[in-house]
C-alpha cells in the first residue's frame, strides 16, 4: 500500500496498539467501532478529520482516535507510538485472554507495564507455557494468522503412550469438528511424552486432536513461538523481548509467507498436471457412442477405416 493512500480503519487502530487487527475486524462487525458517529464498516478508509471512538460491550467508550493520535478513556492517557513486546510463561488456570477484564487471574496481570499490551494467539486456561504480549497490532494479526504459518511448539503428556499409527495420523491431519487440522510435526521425547510443531492455532485444537485417539492430555505446555523461547523462565514471570528477538518474529513472518506460496504453488501445479493427466487418459478411454458393448474403440475404428478404404476402391 502506498503512503498516500488513507490508511484502514482496522489497521489504523491495531498500529496503535488498540488491540489486534482480527480483534477490531470483531469490534466492527459488532457495531463497536464508531467514525463520526455512525458504525463503521470493515476495511473502511480514514480520512484526516474523520473521529473515531472505540465502544465496550456496554456501549462506554475505551478510546477516542484521530489522525492525531489515541486516548485511552480508562487510563486517561494517550498511547504512545513506540510498541511494546513481551513473553511470559502462563502458568495454569491463568487467562490468556483480555475480554474479561474482571477476571482475577489473566495474562495481561502478569506483565509489569502501564501501557496496555494484548496476547498474541491462544493458549487456553488449562495450557501453560509461552505466550507473547505485545501493542503491536499490525505484527499480532502477522504472527497468528493461518496464511503466515509460524510454526509454535509443544510439550504434550499424555496419559498413556500413543501408537505409531496415532502418531502417524497426527502428522498428516487430523480431522476435526471444525474441519481438517493441518498436518503437525511430531517428535517423540518419552513414550508418553511429545514435542508437537503446528502452524495454525485453533481453540483446543492439540486437546482435540488426541481425543480422536480417545487420548487424554495430562499436561500441555507451549515452548516456542516462532524463533522465541521459553527458555528458564520461571513460570508467572514476564520478560521483555530483546530487539534481536522482535527482528527474528519479523523476519520468521516473512519466510513463512514465502515458504507458504511456495507450497501453495508447487500444490497447484501438481493438481493442474493431475486435471492434465487424467484429461488425457479420459480421451484416450472414451468410447464412441457407435461402438458395440466389448468392442474396444481402437479395433472399431480399424474396421471403419478399412471398409472406408474397400468403398473408396470400388468407386475409382
């Protein structure tokens, strides 16, 4: 997009560090996102005198924005430009979540900062381990949506060893209620002990896939995001990323991108050559209407050309 152009209104908060950009994409299909007094629409551009306020479920407004900048009604602040970018290690029974904000135990408590930062992706309340926390909207929406790819990794116990054909299962998708999961790296540390690598992160979706096997997971713990580790962190605790680490989420985004259309492409042109293949190989085995039940189509056009052949003879 070029710098001319008027930014969109989803993208214009995230960069603020509102919340993540599918999160206000949810705020407007809700009715949430105000400009000028009237609700927004998705992918709506902004123009320089445009207000914009962000509402609450109970309709309170959380900030007013312009071209300006962005003021937060709770803290009474305005943002800052400069982002934020932190990793924790969620303990269990903790919320990873910022949609109840009267909940006691939620991730965001566990950050020691005044500004206000959100959770990249999921981890449920039962799952501990390494999440990301950040203002960054625009890198947020980046890192965990599917089309990126960046792989996370898994410490997964389960209650009792699975089979090489489980195992195999879960390598090449497993399907689920809400359809196909994507083919997942398995590594097996112990027998009821493995290191899970996945690329999308849909809710329960490693709870799920072992309950196919009729598998329970007895504990569940994240210890990677992309190039990020989670390392001796002690559980409860938040660390601030280095700027090395930030580069490294910046630049795995991109090489999975790359990666992800390279893959799509090769898959289309194998499916365009299979469509080929079998175009071929359907004219080939096509036999004409005339033909007589278990006569073959090349013996019948033999015959015709040869009867073509005796009547052109007889004529000269």
């Amino acid at each position: 997009m070029s710098n001319n152009q008027p930014p969109r209104v989803q993208k214009f908060l995230a960069n603020w560090g509102v919340a993540s950009r599918r999160r206000i994409e949810e705020w407007i299909e809700q009715g949430r996102i105000l400009i000028n007094g009237r609700e927004a629409k998705l992918g709506e551009s902004l123009r320089e005198r445009d207000e914009i306020l962000v509402l609450d479920i109970d309709r309170t407004v959380l900030y007013r924005a312009s071209f300006r900048g962005v003021y937060d009604e709770r803290r009474k602040q305005w943002l800052g430009p400069g982002f934020e970018y932190w990793a924790v290690n969620k303990p269990r029974g903790v919320l990873a979540s910022t949609r109840d904000p009267h909940h006691k135990n939620m991730v965001t408590h566990l950050v020691p900062t005044s500004g206000r930062v959100f959770p990249v992706g999921r981890l449920d309340k039962e799952s501990e381990g390494l999440i990301l926390l950040t203002s960054d909207g625009e890198l947020c929406h980046r890192l965990t949506h599917p089309k990126f790819g960046v792989i996370k990794r898994y410490q997964v116990t389960l209650d009792c060893p699975p089979s090489s054909k489980t195992i195999a299962a879960i390598k090449k998708g497993v399907m689920l209620d809400d359809g196909p999961a994507l083919p997942a790296g398995v590594k097996v540390i112990s027998p009821r002990i493995l290191e899970l690598s996945l690329r999308e992160g849909r809710k329960r979706e490693i709870r799920r896939m072992f309950e196919r096997f009729r598998h329970r997971v007895i504990k569940l713990v994240r210890v990677a995001f992309g190039p990020v580790k989670l390392g001796g962190l002690a559980p409860g605790k938040a660390r601030e990323l280095t700027s090395e680490e930030v580069s490294s989420l910046r630049s795995a985004v991109k090489h999975s991108r790359r990666r992800g259309t390279e893959i799509n492409e090769r898959a289309a042109r194998k499916e365009h050559q299979h469509s080929v293949a079998n175009r071929d190989t359907d004219k080939l085995s096509r036999r004409p209407s005339s033909a007589r039940p278990g006569q073959s189509w090349g013996r019948r056009s033999s015959k015709s050309s040869a009867r073509r052949s005796t009547r052109k003879g007889s004529r000269s």
